[in-house]
C-alpha cells in the first residue's frame, strides 16, 4: 500500500478491504468499554 491522491487533491494513505472489518472491530469495543465507563462515572 502506498500513497494516492484523495478526492481533495491531496495525499493519503491507500486502505485495503480489512479497514471495514477493522472499523468495526473498534465500534464493537468501543461500545463495550462506553457501557463499562458508564457503571463507574455514569453519564457525563
């Protein structure tokens, strides 16, 4: 993977197909810890 030009005209990084199943690995636990933080701080 390398660099390309984004629909702006500038550089950025070229992603394979695993960024979706990465991003959504990260909602998941992203998810998980907010409802975890919740039981300790409640909602800020």
């Amino acid at each position: 993977m390398g660099l390309i030009v984004a629909d702006d005209g500038l550089p950025a990084d070229e992603v394979g197909v695993w960024a979706k199943e990465k991003h959504t690995y990260l909602r998941r636990y992203l998810d998980i810890s907010r409802s975890t933080r919740k039981k300790y701080i409640g909602n800020q």
